[in-house]
C-alpha cells in the first residue's frame, strides 16, 4: 500500500549536505507536515509514495535552503547610499546620519520585506537578522513566513528604538517573551560590536544568554584598527576582553574574525565558537581577511554572511559562497583551501549550527524541516555539468533558482513569488528611494 504525502520532489541531483560532499543522482524527496519524511531514489519514491503534488525536475538541483548568517536586512533601503569608504567613515559620516532620519516601524517593515523578496529568489530561506526593532522584524519575517533569527538589540548609543542599554534590555525581554516559542521566528542577543557595547552590558548579556538559551551573535574582529582601539580602550584584544566577560563560549557567533592570532583561532575552536564570513563586505570596506583555511584546519564551525545590502550591495549568497571559496585560496595561498563542499555547508548546515537552528534546518535529512531550493542546471552556463557542488559554489548565478519552499510551504514557484506582490514592492522601493534621496540632498547642503 502507498504513503501517502504532501509533496514529492525528484531531481537530477540532490545535495544533502549531510553526508558531506555527497551528490545522490536521480533522488526524491518526500515532504509531510511541514518536513522532510524521506530521501530516496526517485524510482523507489515512486513505489513506495502517493504524493498530492509531485514537482519533477530532472535538469536541476535539489539543496537545503540557503542560511545567511549575518545581514542587516532593512538596510536594503539603504542599497548603494554611499560606496567606496572605509568602515568608520562609511558608518559615521553616511549610514549613521541617514539612519538617525528614517529608522522606525515602517522603514524596518518595507526593508525587512523588500530584502525576504531578494532571498527567495536567490535560494535563502533563513536570515540571521541584525538590526533595531526586533519586535516589527519579527511580525514581519512571521507575516512573510520566512524563517530568521531576529537579533536583540543591546548598544550603548540611543536611536529611535532604545535611548539607554537599560532600555535596550527592558525592550530585549518584552520581545523574547512575545516570541520564545514561535516555530519560524526564534531570537538572539545582538550586541552591536565590543566598541559600543560596555562591559556591564557584556555582563548582563551573558547571564540573560544562559537563563533565556539565545545565541550572542556580534561583529567582532571586523577590523585592524578595533583591535587597536580595544588595547587603548580596555588594554585588551576585544576576544580576550570578551573572553573576561564569559562571552567566549559556544553561544558566540562572531562575525566578520579578521585581524586573529593562531592562540585566538585555537581559543574559538576549543570553546566552540561560530565564526560567520562576510568575504563582500569585507573586501568592500578593507577591512581585512577573515583567515577561513585556518579556521577550517582548526575544526571552528564556519558560517557565511552577506553582511547588509550597504556594504555588499546584495544579500547573494550564490555569489557570497564562491567569493568566500576563492578568497580563501588566495589568502592561505593553497588552492586547495576551502572546497566548494566546504563552502556549500558553511552557506547551509554550517550556517544552521551558527545560529542553534541545525537539528532542525541547513540539510536534506529526515526529521528536518523542508526548506528546499531547486536550482536549474539546464543553461548554457552551467553545462556541461560534471559535479553538481562545484557547479552550484564556481558557475552558477541566484537567477538559476526556481523554486523555494520554507517548512513545506512554496515560496517561490518558477521564479514567481508566490505570496507577496512584486509590482508593489517595485513601487514602495522607488517611494523609499525619493525621501531617502531628499534626505542625502539636505545633508549633503
Ligand atoms: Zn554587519
């Protein structure tokens, strides 16, 4: 008798992830209830499955959905203000400003949703969010059904969401316990950076962070010059100084890691500590090189990060993974550094594991949820086709997915979203664009 389940998807190529660097060819995989229920040959699919819908698609590849592990997704408003600056300047002369005049409730919405339309159609399905207004992020993200982990805010300089790092926290708790048990939206501490962030906070964070199990999830190491700074400031390097406050632990997802010493690199391997790639916005600002073969050798769980549309310009990860592959090389002058497989699971299960999320998503197993990408291989471009993963990390572009589905449900469906209104959000772009554009002209006078 057959089994009957909601959906089976065949393709030409699967890519688990778990087993690593594994293709399974002409493979099958049944979805019920919102997860993955098996993965099998297609043929004994067929036998063994009566399925509701069945999407076949032998010219493409099956993967789990793709995880960005650090992004600041309302800053998709805030695509291409100011380019060719380095960090500090970029922030404080151009970001900051504009942000002072447009943060709130409805740029957070619009930009949340403008960036969740961006990574559908290139294959992410969860986004490690990073910014203020967790409570609209959130609301957002479930309203969208996109799957993230909205940050908690803690900082020491006031803007519209918080005044003071007591306020910061009250707002950080009255969010946790509106959404501790969503199944979509789950919640981190976001520290912004240990240069605005004093170690009182750092404190609380650690105690709130074991009391409520939430990741800290923090730019650190993003530069030379902040691990200057923080000798100035605080007479230690900032992961020495997290380290004193209890931070250093594997909770920590610590973004960006450039400017590290081997002791440094071994302490986050030993302590379990996440480390996220930003390569594109790294190479964008000059902010250093992130020592990803190292970090690799030395058995740190990598993650891969477009960082925001400001300082990338897109939240690509198709293009994130194979700058992060190549950069790799060129910076451990090994080619044989970071494989496509390697980068492939940083983008996906590598991604999961950063964020707490990888019982659950970031492979193609039975028991996890079905957030899957089909990415066709038919164009010219990516053929002929040898090796499913060296294709999808060194020749294939975003444009190449098709359809996306997050807990089961499609999200995108030949390229077409399925669920939100593309010419309305065409429209409320360009809206943004003029009274961003008016801002510029009144700061630029
Ligand atoms: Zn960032």
């Amino acid at each position: 008798m057959l089994q009957s389940c909601d959906l089976l998807i065949e393709a030409g190529w699967v890519v688990p992830i778990e087993p690593h660097g594994v293709v399974l060819e002409d493979h099958a995989v049944a979805v019920s209830g919102g997860e993955i229920l098996a993965v099998l040959p297609a043929a004994e699919a067929r036998a063994r499955f009566q399925p509701a819908e069945t999407v076949s698609r032998p010219g493409s590849v099956l993967i789990p959905g793709l995880v960005n592990a650090h992004t600041h997704n309302p800053m998709n408003l805030l695509r291409g203000i100011a380019d060719d600056l380095p960090l500090m300047t970029w922030l404080q002369e151009h970001i900051w400003p504009v942000e002072g005049a447009v943060v709130g409730p409805e740029f957070i919405a619009d930009g949340v949703t403008l960036a969740v339309a961006e990574m559908l159609r290139g294959g992410t399905t969860c986004a490690n969010e990073n910014y203020f207004f967790p409570d609209v992020e959130a609301a957002t993200y479930k309203r969208l059904g996109f799957r993230a982990v909205v940050g908690l805010p803690v900082a020491q300089f006031a803007n519209a969401w918080a005044a003071s790092e007591e306020e910061y926290f009250d707002k950080a708790i009255q969010v946790h316990d509106q959404w501790r048990d969503d199944p979509l939206v789950s919640l981190a501490f976001v520290p912004h950076a240990p240069y605005t962030v004093s170690d009182a906070a750092f404190a609380r964070i650690r105690t709130l962070s074991d009391q409520l199990d939430l990741q800290v999830h923090l730019h650190t190491h993003e530069t030379e010059q902040e691990v200057v700074d923080s000798q100035r400031d605080h007479g230690q390097r900032p992961l020495a100084r997290l380290d004193r406050l209890g931070l250093v632990n594997e909770r920590l997802v610590a973004v960006h890691m450039t400017a590290l010493t081997d002791a440094e690199i071994e302490l986050c391997a030993s302590r379990g500590v996440s480390v996220v790639h930003c390569p594109e916005s790294n190479l964008k600002l000059a902010s250093g090189f992130c020592p990803v073969a190292k970090l690799e050798r030395a058995g740190v769980n990598l993650a891969i990060g477009t960082d925001g549309a400001a300082s990338n310009n897109d939240l690509d990860m198709f293009g994130e993974m194979r700058t992060a592959a190549q950069l790799a090389k060129a910076v451990a002058g090994e080619a044989t550094a970071f494989s496509a497989a390697s980068a492939l699971r940083a983008a996906t299960l590598g991604g999961a594991k950063a964020i707490g999320l990888d019982d659950r998503i970031g492979s193609i197993e039975p028991g996890k949820q079905a957030d899957l990408v089909l990415v066709d291989m038919d164009p010219l471009e990516t053929q002929p086709l040898f090796n499913a993963i060296s294709q999808l990390v060194y020749a294939t572009g975003r444009q190449q997915v098709t359809d996306v589905w997050i807990a089961g449900h499609r999200k995108l469906d030949g390229r077409d979203l399925v669920d939100m209104d593309a010419a309305a959000l065409l429209a409320n772009a360009r809206q943004w664009r003029g009274r961003i554009a008016t801002i510029l002209e009144q700061q630029n006078r």
